[in-house]
C-alpha cells in the first residue's frame, strides 16, 4: 500500500485527503496526555503512513497556528493549540458565517439535531442572558 492510502470497503483504495489526515492527526494529539512526536503521532494513526508525511502534515497544522511545538531532541513533541471543542466551534461558525441565509442554515442545523442535543442546547441557551447575547451578536442571534 503506499503512503496516504488505505483499504475501503470493496477491496479498492483511495488517497486520502489532506483534511482527512489533518483531522486523524488532531484527533490523536487531542487523545494525548501531553505533546508527542511525528513518531509517536505516526505510532497512534491507523493504516501505515511514512513518518514524513504525517511530519508534513503536522508542520502545516504548525503553520496554520493550530499546534504548538516544543523542541525535544533533533525535532519537536507538538500539542493542539486550542482543545476539541474550540477547534470545531470556530468551524461551525466559519461554516455559518459563510452562508447566505443565516437563520436557514441555523433552522436547518436545529432541525437535525438528536433530542438529546436539543434538550442540552436548550438548556445552554436559557443560562446566557440576554445582555451576554447582546455583546457577542450585536446584530442579533
């Protein structure tokens, strides 16, 4: 098998995308107890990628601000610079902010939601005042 490749179901295989492994990587530095290495990152990733490419991919992510590297030896242990739920907020409200029906995007999303999550968005939305609100949605939620 080569680098960046794995088996799908159906015997074929497909390259994965770059995103793909950015995420897997984010994933396994979330999991860690504390910084890790390319190797060690390498050791925690499924299938058998080279070390040179998650060192690729953990560089990127370096340079897009999103990990904080420490030196330890010849090379780097690196940790996520925010935690998981931070990281995928800013997305979803990249993602919002991208559209161009805001409150479509948002019935939508409320719309698919478990009752579990309704129920627990529910409830963090009663413990925002509306003064909070305010301040973070001048132009209205």
């Amino acid at each position: 098998m080569q680098d960046g490749q794995h088996d799908e179901p159906g015997g074929s295989s497909r390259r994965r995308a770059r995103g793909e492994l950015e995420s897997s990587v984010l994933a396994a530095l979330w999991a860690a107890d504390g910084p890790l290495t390319a190797r060690e990152v390498r050791d925690r990733l499924p299938g058998d990628l080279a070390y040179t490419t998650v060192l690729t991919i953990l560089s990127r992510l370096y340079d897009k601000g999103m990990l904080i590297r420490h030196r330890e030896g010849r090379g780097y242990a690196y940790e996520p610079g925010r935690d998981e739920a931070s990281h995928t907020a800013e997305r979803m409200r990249t993602l919002l902010e991208r559209g161009s029906d805001r409150e479509a995007v948002l019935a939508r999303f409320v719309s698919e939601l478990s009752e579990h999550d309704e129920r627990l968005l529910h409830r963090l939305l009663a413990g925002n005042d509306h003064a909070d609100r305010a301040t973070r949605y001048p132009e209205g939620p």
